[in-house]
C-alpha cells in the first residue's frame, strides 16, 4: 500500500451525505476516490451483488437525487442514465472485497476511519447534551448558578482565543 491517497479527510468527508437518516456515500464519489470510472465501480458491484444487501447499498430515487443535486447548484454528475447508488458505511467496508488494487484498499481504510471518527464526535457531542440537561435538572431557579453554567458553556464552545500579551518593551518617550 505504497500509493498515497490524495483526498484529505476534509474532501471525503464532504462526500458524506445524510439520506434516508443514514450517512452514505454516492458511487460516482467512490468510483473518483478509488481511481476508476463510475461504471467500472457499478460493474464490479453487479458482479457482487449478494454482497450488498439494501442496509449496505440502496439506489436514490429521483426525487432524492434531485434533492441532492440541488444542494450543489450544478449537478457534478453529468448526464447520468440511472440514479446514483448510495453506499452505507458497511456498503463502503464490503466494497473492499470487491476491488482489490492498493489505492482502493487504502481509500476503504481511510473512509472507514471517518465514519469512525463522525460517529465518536456525534457520541461527544451527545454526551455534552445528556449532562447539560442533567445539570438544568439540578439547578433549578437558581439564577446565579444559571449565570454560572452560560459562562462555562460559552467557554466550552467559544472558540476564541485570548488574546496574547505583547512581548518586548515599550519605548518612553521623554516630554
């Protein structure tokens, strides 16, 4: 796996979508990243089918691929005969057994990393609610302490940074 990826993470995950309440990925997205066509991608996937049941590989509908395309303005698909595929984080796993070149390998590890990394900072985040409600339930009418958790929470989500105290040495003048 000598090949380097050349999509940053920040790249693959825009080309992380939310439909039908599931993170997903688009065929012609995986079939850029992987280094090949989008119908050498589809190809393969036919050839495998009975390994992408509908929890791991579903078809856009119209309407959902209208909706999509929507989002970005122009469409970046081109003139597409069939909906896009849309690919589940197991769909994006599986897709490893079916294309075997280093890039390939090394893209399904990476993008597998992401949907990791999104699910940790959703399980944070969700976390961070759960105790900030924890603690409205403790507080009750006390406003000072209200006062008190708005700072913390301003703290916790700001993310300024104090400004930094200039180094060196003022110059007086003599008047």
């Amino acid at each position: 796996m000598n090949e380097k990826i050349q999509a940053p993470d920040e790249v693959v995950m825009n080309k992380i979508y939310l439909i039908r309440n599931q993170k997903v990925m688009i065929d012609s997205d995986l079939a850029d990243l992987y280094g090949v066509e989008t119908k050498h991608l589809k190809r393969a996937i036919k050839r495998n089918l009975k390994r992408f049941p509908n929890d791991f590989m579903f078809q856009l509908t119209k309407e959902e691929f209208d909706n999509l395309r929507s989002q970005f303005g122009t469409s970046s698909w081109g003139g597409t005969r069939y909906n896009p595929l849309a690919f589940t984080e197991h769909g994006v796993a599986m897709l490893s057994g079916v294309l075997n070149s280093d890039r390939a390998i090394a893209v399904n590890i990476q993008i597998i990393r992401i949907f990791t990394k999104m699910r940790s900072m959703l399980s944070t985040h969700k976390d961070l609610l759960i105790k900030m409600k924890e603690l409205e339930s403790k507080v009750g009418n006390h406003s000072e302490s209200i006062s008190q958790i708005f700072d913390l929470l301003k703290r916790l989500i700001s993310n300024e940074e104090k400004p930094l105290k200039k180094i060196g040495f003022k110059q007086q003048r003599n008047e």
